[in-house]
C-alpha cells in the first residue's frame, strides 16, 4: 500500500516541477548543459533546483541575499541527499545567484539562532 501511495506521489510531484520547470522559460532561469534547472519561485521565496537525481525546493531570501541549507534534505521528498550532491548544489546555486542577481549569496540555517540572537 506505501509503495503504492509512493509512486502516486513521485508521479505527481514529477508531473508539478515539469509544470513549474516549462511555466518559468525566460530570464532568471539557467537550463545548464549539464542537465539541470534553476529558478526562483514563490515571489523570491523559494528556490526550484531540479537535476537527474530529482527536485528540491530551497527557501530563500533575495533581501537576505542567503539560502537555508537545512532545506536541503531530500530528493523529490524521498531519497536523501548525500553529501557530495548537497556540495554539487550549493555550487551551482552559487554560480546562479552571481550570474543572475549579481551578489554572492550565503548559505545559513535559519533554524540556528545568529550571534546576535544569543546575547
């Protein structure tokens, strides 16, 4: 039966990023030659990030000028990601927001107090 409901949900999910990936051609958005996707979604809330390993939905802040790392957990909302892809990921979203919206973002978990929040 969860197997079932899996499969159902990664159809879904597969046919929503297509979606998201065809409604967004245009400016702000790397098709890369290496197979993957990139585009800010949600009003600049979130990050759509898609490559033959799956999909994953990143928050961001473009005003904060940084990305929550701790959005980073799942393919798809199934297969963990390891490591090494989660390096991949950061790079290429690196790459993105210096080419398209000219700064160098940070990568932070925003579910971690800052030193200022300590005091």
């Amino acid at each position: 039966m969860f197997s079932k409901l899996l499969r159902i949900f990664n159809f879904r999910w597969h046919l929503i990023k297509n979606e998201i990936a065809r409604e967004h051609a245009g400016p702000y958005v790397e098709r890369n030659s290496e197979g993957y996707l990139i585009v800010i979604i949600c009003r600049g809330e979130q990050l759509l990030y898609t490559d033959e390993n799956g999909a994953l939905i990143l928050g961001i802040s473009i005003p904060g000028k940084w990305v929550d790392t701790n959005s980073i957990g799942k393919w798809d909302e199934v297969r963990r990601v390891s490591e090494l892809q989660r390096v991949v990921v950061f790079e290429r979203i690196k790459r993105y927001f210096q080419k398209f919206q000219g700064f160098d973002v940070i990568f932070i978990d925003v579910r971690k107090p800052s030193s200022d929040e300590k005091e």
